[in-house]
C-alpha cells in the first residue's frame, strides 16, 4: 500500500483500495484499512485530513474520506508498472503540499508526542522501552519534516527532554 500511496501522493482508503486490486491481487476492503489504520499507528502513513462527499454511494448519500499521504517510518516507492496502472485507472498525482497543511499536522503531531511523553514518564516505574520508541519516532520525524522544509523546533525540544530523562 506504500507503493500507492507514493504513485497518488495523497489519497482515501477506496481510491487506494481500487488501484491495490488493478496492480496486485484481490483484498477485502475491511481488510485494507486496517492497514492503514496499523500504518498510521507505525507512521507509515500520515492521515492528513477528513472530507464528507455528497453523492449517491451504495451504502446511502454521504461518504467520509481519509486521507493519508506516506509518513515518516514509509520504506517502499512506485515503480512505473504501478504508475502505468494508476494512470489506467483514470487517477493521477496529487502534490501532497497542495492538500496538506504541513505546520498545522507538525503541531498536532508534537502535541500528540508531548502527551505520549507525559503519560510514559508520569508512572512510578517508566517504560524505558516505550520511550526510546517514542524518541525513535521523533527522530524519523524531524528528518522527514526538515526535507518538507518545515521549522521543528517542537520536536527538536521534545526529543532534548527525552534524551535528557533517559540518562538520568
């Protein structure tokens, strides 16, 4: 689903569920957005944004969509096979920096990793583990927003006091 996700740039589960199974093998559709529900929580995927579409969708005349764009912890890239089928799909790359507001979902993000960090370190006994994979995520993360040219010094002082707890 990277692979698709990367070939779109931004996109919603359905979009990304028709071109999985023109490029790849059938997939129930329950299935994939666990997927992407699991590579949001992995950061392999960013959900980036919710929009409500009017039309008349056999399950009744609204749909919510999803949108994900590759995250930080992403591996895989399109190969031009899959750039091929998504243009015979009628479908197209979206600039992610046209849909996404990028300093707004770095807050929500550190907001989120601050939060992460105050419940690990608020027990008696702290999960070290945790920590060091919070701080992993954090690290992936400043080096993924500075290539999107975006100011991180929230998460550079986040990681400072994570970095600071684990060696005392």
């Amino acid at each position: 689903m990277q692979q698709i996700v990367d070939a779109l740039g931004v996109s919603y589960g359905y979009e990304i569920y028709k071109v999985y199974e023109g490029a790849f093998s059938p997939i129930d559709l329950r299935s994939m957005y666990y997927h992407l529900r699991k590579g949001v929580e992995l950061d392999e995927f960013a959900l980036v944004g919710m929009k409500e579409e009017k039309g008349a969708f056999t399950w009744g005349d609204f749909s919510l969509r999803r949108y994900y764009v590759l995250g930080p912890a992403a591996e895989e890239k399109a190969n031009d096979d899959l750039h091929i089928i998504v243009k015979t799909l009628g479908l197209g790359y979206r600039e992610p920096k046209d849909y996404v507001d990028w300093v707004k979902f770095l807050k929500e993000k550190a907001q989120q990793w601050r939060q992460e960090f105050v419940v690990i370190t608020k027990t008696k006994k702290p999960n070290l583990n945790m920590l060091e994979g919070l701080d992993k995520k954090i690290i992936s993360a400043v080096g993924w927003f500075r290539g999107k040219k975006i100011e991180v010094k929230e998460l550079d002082s986040l990681h400072l006091e994570i970095e600071r707890f684990l060696t005392n």
